[in-house]
C-alpha cells in the first residue's frame, strides 16, 4: 500500500465515525495518532512490536494511535528514533 493509500484509509476511518476537525487540543492528539499510525505501517511495524520499542503497553500504544491518550514527550523521542524520523 502507498502512503497515498494510508492517509486515505486513516482518514476515511476518523470520517466514518464522524469525526471533524475543530481545531481543539483532542483534534490534535487524534491527527498525531494517525501521523503514528503512518509511520509505523511505513515501517512495517506491527502495534506490538512499536510499543516494545518505545517501552510502552500495547494498549497504551493503541490509545496513542486512537487519539485517546496524549503522547509523553519522552515517548515522541523514542518513537523518533525507532521510526527515523
């Protein structure tokens, strides 16, 4: 699948459920889930292996790429180095 085809398919997932962009801190956190849900496909990482990578639960992960749960900084830099980004 091309990037072309995840930003497709994760933004259809968010308008499916209804959501719409209002501009608040929760918009915020659920566009930077899907950025990580991106880059962890990109990286053809499954939701487990990128939270053993970054130190974190896999239900934490997963709530990270739901929107649910703001990302800890110290999280963010983890997920930088294990993505390369």
């Amino acid at each position: 699948m091309t990037i072309a085809g995840l930003i497709s398919s994760v933004g259809a997932r968010f308008v499916g459920k209804g959501w719409r962009a209002s501009g608040g801190k929760h918009d915020e956190q659920i566009l930077l889930g899907a950025r990580l849900a991106i880059s962890r496909l990109g990286a053809g990482l499954s939701q487990h292996r990128a939270a053993s990578y970054i130190g974190v639960a896999h239900y934490a992960y997963m709530a990270f790429e739901r929107g649910k749960k703001a990302i800890p900084a110290a999280a963010l830099v983890r997920l930088q180095k294990a993505f390369g980004i």
